[in-house]
C-alpha cells in the first residue's frame, strides 16, 4: 500500500486503487500511526492525538474501538498489531510520503554536500513534489509534528534553489523564490537566494534591491543588521563580482581504503548530543586529513579549512572567514577578524573543519574554544599532530593502517602506474616497513613504475632516498616521506629533539624505566608525555614506541650529534642487567610476568646482543648465556643460530676466563639439530669437554638441560660431575633426574606458587 500524509490523507491499494479511511477520528487515527510507520505508538500518545485534553470517561474503550473501525476500513492490506504499550502499523516507513520524503531530503543534503548538484537537484525535486497540500491536514492536534514537516519542505527548497543556481539553472528561481520570501520575510537565506538567482539572471540592479528590502525588514522586525554572509554577497554584487562560494570539502581523485572503525567512530562522536569537537591526532603521513574529508563528504553545511598554508596565528580567523565565504573588509586588526567570525556562525548550524592545527595549535585551540562558546549551532572537527588541549575536546587517534588495509591500500595505487598489477608476496614486507603509514605506502606503490616488487623492498633501508618522489600538486612537506616527518620534527623543542634522536637507539619501545637510564634525562615523564602528544611516540601498556620511519630519521639526528656509540654502550648495559636480573624469576613461581617482560623487550635484548658481539664478546656470552633458557621457552628453536655462530666466531675455539659455562652455552645456541651442519659433532664433542671441566656449580642451572636437548651426552652417571654441577640448587637437582634429549624443558619447570607480581 501507499499512504500520503503529506497533504489530506490518502490511502491506496498497490494497484493504485483509493481506500476510503472513514470518517475524521479513523484518519487521524490512521495519520498518528503513519507517523511511526513500523513502529509501536503508545496508548497515551493515540489518546491525546484523537482527543486532545478532553478524552472521553473509558478512553482506553474508546481508542480500541477506533482501532477495531480501522482494522475493518484497511482490510488485509495493512494489519494493526497490538502491544503491551500500544499500537503498530506493519508497513514499511518507505511507504508513507513523509518518511520517503525525509529520506530524499537526506540523500539530496549528502549530494549536495558533496559537491553534486546535478544528483542533489534531481533527488530534492523528487522529494518536493511528494507534497499535495498542508502536512497533516487530518490531524489536527499535531501542531509541533507539522512545524517540523514544513521547516523540512522550506529547508529542500531552499537546498534544491542552491543546487539549481549552481548547475545554471537558477534564472527560472525568481518567483518561486519571491513567494516564499512573501511567506517567510525573516528569512536571509532566501534573500541571499533571490539575490543570486537575480544576479544569475542578469538583473544585477534588482539583486542590490532585494539587499535593501532586507536590510529594512530585519531592522524594523528585529532591530538588526544584515549579516556578514548577506553583507558581504552585497558588497561582492557592488564590485562587480560573482558571489563567493564558500569553501566545500575537497574532492577526493583516489579511492578511500579501510578505517571503517574510525569514520563509525568520528560519525558517532559529530551526531552525539554532547560532543561539539573531535580532534584526530596521529603523526605525519598517517592519513588524517584523507580521513577527515570522507568522514564529512556526505554531510550538509560542512566547510573546510586548510590551515597548512598559514605561518601567522593571527591569520587563522581570516582563513575560517574565506572558508564560510565572508571575503570583505579583512583590514582590521585580528580582534576585528574575531568578532566578524563570531557574528557570521552565531545563528548557524554547521561543521567547521580546521586541518593541520599542528603548527598553529595554540591559536587554532584559542579560536575553536570562542567559536564553540558563543555558537551553539557549530560544532569542530580538527586534525593535527597533537591535540586542541580545550575543555569538551573528545580525540579519534588515527593509528597506522592494519597490515590488510595497508596492503590493499598498496595494491590500489601500484595499478594506477602498473596497469595489471596483481601483488606480489613481497608486498607485505614493504607495508611493514612502512609502519602501514597511508602516505608512505602511496609513495612506495609509485616507485613500482620503474622498480620491481624485489627491488622495492631491498631498499627501503634507505626510505627517504627512496621515498623522494610525490604528487607535485601536494604542499611540500606532504610530498616526499622525509618532508613529513621533517615538518613534525621542526615543531619540537630542543630538549624534545634531545629525547627523540636518543629514543632511537631502542628497537620495539621502551619503559620510562629504560628511557631514563639508557638516555641520561632524569624524570623523562614530562618530556615523553609531550613526544606522544605530537605523535612522535605510540603509547601502549606503559611502553613507549616509535614508528620505524621516525626512528629512522631520528637515528640520523642522533649520528650528527656524536651520540650513536655512547648511546649503543648504554643501552646494551642496560638490557645485560635486566637479562642478568630476570634469568634466576625464570625458574620460579614468578616465571610469568618475567617471560611477558623479556618478550617485550625482545627487539632491544637482540640489538644489545648484535651490539656486544662486535664490541665486547665477553659480555655478549653473558647476554646470550642469561637469554638461552628464555629462548627455549618462547622464542622459535633457530631464531639465534646466526647471532650465536657469529659470537663464537668472534670469541674462539677456547672459552675466556671465567666464562666457560656461558661460552659452553653459547656453541649449544650454534647446533641445530637438522644433521645438515658437518661442523655440528665437532662442536658437540668441545661442548662436552667444557661441561666436564667446570669445578663449580653452574650458574644457570637450566644449562643441562639446554644440553641434554642440544643432543649433548648425558651426564648424570657420572656422580661426581654430577654433584659439582648441581650444588645444592633443587631445581637443578629435579631437573638432572628430568633431563633427556626426547623430553621438553617446560615439563620440569614448576606452576607460580603464588600470583606473580608485576614485572619490574
């Protein structure tokens, strides 16, 4: 069926025939129940709409009766269904003119929104000519629902006009539009309309007159003035100049990949009753402003503001006054700029997009925090680096894409310049490399014009070199992946500087811990705190992390500076202590937050490792020594063969003094156990005569274990070996009796006795 309430109301079959409804309580009946197509209407809702303040004594009878009439008149085409609460008409809302026409409405906004017209004439026409009369007209105690209906229709009139004059089509709008004036003569936004459509049908001197009636209304009425926006077309009429287009979102030549958890997020956070400013934070390249503008393309009254171009705070009320399209009398002080601003968005309901706040964010903040004050129809959507820092401001961080939207992100802009371009298994690598940051992935897809897939990936040791060549229409520091991490780099301060190029020297982040003795900056807090609010670090579980793209081109920072061997030496001290202290909670009940601790640090403890080997294999045995029954338990059996055949290649075929056990240790992380390395029995056989010289205890009792698993010879029969080696350590003692080359080592290892304790 379809039903008009747009209009007297009309009621026909899918054939089209009309059903008469009955008399006037039926249709208003009927109308009330339309108005909630699908949906259960109360019980007291239907009384008050049918009887207003004087329902009859059994009102309750009365609406069932009403409702029993009803049900006869619809017959089998539309049923009422009862409820605990009310009543509910099952028809679908799209069957009822109203709700088409709000949804048509929706649909021409979002069209014209996003810039077009053409779509948002023809769907708002659609919408328009669904009316036949007074909205409601057999409902009459519904006085609020019909304001809503009508101010809706004056809304699509006006949007559709807006659409008209910009396709060229907006000559014919004059007496349209004089009769709605006629009947809403408060109106600017009909006055601005008839101006255009006057001055779009060459009758300029008739448009400056419209300005007039207007200026003399508003005073007589209201005891105003015109505002800027109605003003300044005025002036723009006056020079001779088209009117002013206020600045839309920017379309977009490349499609959008992923970040359907941040557009929900951003969509739920601009519709939420009491958020009126979200800012999206992230570091350079990770796709904010992209993100920003396909979370707004498809909303009315959105205008944007680019505030990247700007070097003078005092410039950004002028660039958010261009962007609503108020362009006269920009010769006053900023304070001036300010108050226009304030008396143009005083009465509007819109949303402001203020991108790359970064370096301007102190005026940025100060405007957004007046704006929002003193115009509660506005609300704030801002990107940066860092965040506003005003009270009500709500944040979406925007984090690297995950490894699949990264790589479909890949593939999309590889077959822009490699027509045909299917992947390749080398694809994930690179997005890795990347950080999964949309800008750098761009700009790697584009080098496979001239690169392969191989070749791509063999050099981005090298990113920023390789990196150098991006859109030429893009502002400089978007252009090159150096140039965006340059333009986050120049914003910071001096000690700021100081922190990050010394961060470099982790792998895999960092605890305030760390960073305090590795770098030498007493009571980081402060410091590391305002790093992660400019995006220069990730933030997660207490730990500290930078992109690999920053922490490259901070190590850079950190070579210039002389600081990279000092810093090196420190950081592999202090992963040698923490390996040293966390080897003996290995083998007790605190075993699990030491596990979850070392595997965390897993990045920094194989960096101090590689580190030690060429500058100090003595301490690099006790490194890997203290790691060996770690790895056993967690990391993959092979993961340390290279490191360790390079360690003993540095050390030697004779262990150093007083470090035989951990060089012992360090030819079993060598062996395999595959029988494809001939040199294996060899060292296999070295292992064993160092096992049965040692004449003390074993430091690490898990040492025959590791060797009872290398393959080594058991030992256990041999009493005396075997009491020298266990001491009085009870561990040790279960696990010589345990121990065997067939068993695995986590099945001596105990449960916690008690909860563990936090990792230090």
């Amino acid at each position: 069926m379809r039903f008009g309430i747009l209009g007297p109301l009309d009621v026909r079959t899918e054939d089209g025939t009309p059903l008469d409804a009955g008399g006037p309580r039926p249709r208003a009946l009927l109308t009330l129940l339309l108005l909630d197509a699908g949906r259960t209407v109360p019980h007291e809702r239907l009384t008050d709409g049918l009887y207003g303040d004087e329902p009859p004594v059994g009102a309750a009878n009365a609406l069932q009766s009403q409702i029993s009439r009803l049900r006869r008149r619809l017959g089998p085409h539309a049923e009422i269904e009862a409820a605990p609460t009310g009543y509910r008409l099952a028809v679908s809302p799209d069957t009822v003119d109203a709700h088409r026409f709000e949804r048509l409405v929706r649909e021409g906004s979002t069209a014209l929104a996003g810039g077009d017209h053409r779509a948002a004439a023809a769907v708002l026409r659609e919408a328009l000519a669904l009316w036949r009369g007074p909205a409601l007209a057999d409902l009459p105690g519904a006085p609020a629902e019909r304001t809503r209906l009508e101010e809706l229709r004056l809304g699509a009139l006006q949007e559709r006009a807006e659409a008209d004059l910009a396709i060229g089509a907006g000559s014919d709008l004059v007496p349209e539009l004089r009769a709605l004036l006629a009947a809403h003569p408060l109106s600017e936004r009909l006055y601005e309309l008839l101006m255009r459509a006057l001055h779009a049908a060459g009758r300029p001197a008739e448009a400056l007159t419209v300005y007039e009636q207007a200026r003399r209304t508003l005073a007589d009425e209201l005891g105003a003035d015109p505002s800027p926006g109605l003003s300044a077309l005025h002036q723009e009429l006056l020079r001779g100049t088209g009117p002013s287009r206020a600045a839309r979102v920017p379309t977009q030549l490349t499609g959008f990949v992923g970040r359907a958890p941040e557009l929900a997020r951003i969509h739920d956070l601009l519709t939420a009753p009491g958020t009126r400013l979200v800012t999206l934070t992230g570091p350079g390249g990770a796709g904010k402003t992209r993100l920003a503008t396909e979370a707004v393309r498809r909303r009315p009254d959105v205008h944007f503001v680019e505030l990247a171009p700007l070097t003078d705070g005092s410039a950004v009320p002028y660039a958010v006054l261009t962007a609503l399209g108020v362009r006269d009398g920009f010769r006053g002080p900023a304070v001036d700029a300010m108050e226009r601003l304030l008396a143009a968005l005083e009465d509007r309901e819109l949303l402001l997009v203020l991108d790359n706040c970064e370096h301007l964010v102190e005026d940025a903040a100060h405007l957004a925090a007046l704006v929002l004050a003193a115009c509660p129809g506005v609300r704030v959507l801002a990107t940066g680096r860092e965040a506003l820092g005003i009270t009500g401001e709500v944040l979406c961080p925007v984090p690297p894409l995950p490894p699949e939207h990264a790589e479909r992100l890949f593939l999309d802009r590889a077959r822009a310049v490699r027509p045909g371009f299917e992947g390749h298994a080398r694809v994930a690598d690179v997005c890795a490399a990347l950080d999964g940051l949309p800008l750098a992935i761009e700009l790697a897809a584009a080098r496979l014009r001239t690169l392969t897939p191989d070749e791509l990936a063999d050099r981005l040791d090298d990113r920023f070199r390789l990196l150098s060549r991006g859109d030429r229409t893009k502002a400089p520091r978007h252009r090159t992946l150096r140039a965006v991490v340059e333009w986050s780099w120049d914003l910071l301060d001096d000690e700021e500087r100081e922190l990050a190029r010394r961060l470099s020297v982790f792998c895999g982040g960092a605890t305030l811990e760390a960073v305090e003795a590795v770098c030498d900056v007493p009571f980081p807090e402060d410091l590391m705190a305002s790093l992660a609010e400019k995006s220069f670090l990730e933030v997660a579980e207490g730990r500290y992390r930078m992109l690999e793209t920053i922490r490259a081109f901070t190590a850079e920072h950190l070579d210039r500076a002389g600081e990279r061997e000092r810093l090196r030496d420190a950081h592999a001290a202090y992963y040698l202590r923490l390996a040293e202290q966390a080897e003996p909670y290995l083998r007790s009940g605190e075993q699990l937050p030491w596990l979850a601790l070392l595997t965390a640090e897993h990045g920094n403890l194989e960096a101090a490792l590689r580190h030690l080997v060429s500058t100090a294999p003595g301490d690099a045995l006790r490194l890997m020594a203290d790691l060996s029954w770690f790895r056993r338990l967690r990391g993959p059996h092979g993961e340390q063969v290279p490191v360790a055949r390079a360690l003993l290649a540095a050390v030697g075929d004779e262990p150093p003094g007083q470090l035989a056990e951990e060089y012992a240790l360090c030819v079993m992380n060598t062996i395999t156990g595959r029988g494809d390395d001939p040199a294996e029995p060899e060292r296999i056989a070295r292992v064993s005569t160092v096992m049965r010289t040692l004449d003390e205890p074993l430091r690490r009792p898990s040492t025959m274990v590791l060797w009872a698993l290398a393959g080594g010879p058991l030992l256990s029969a041999d009493t005396e070996v075997r009491a020298v080696q266990v001491g009085d350590d009870p561990w040790a003692a279960r696990c010589w009796t345990s121990a065997s080359p067939t068993r695995r080592c986590s099945r001596v290892v105990p449960p916690p006795r008690r909860p563990p304790s936090p990792a230090p």
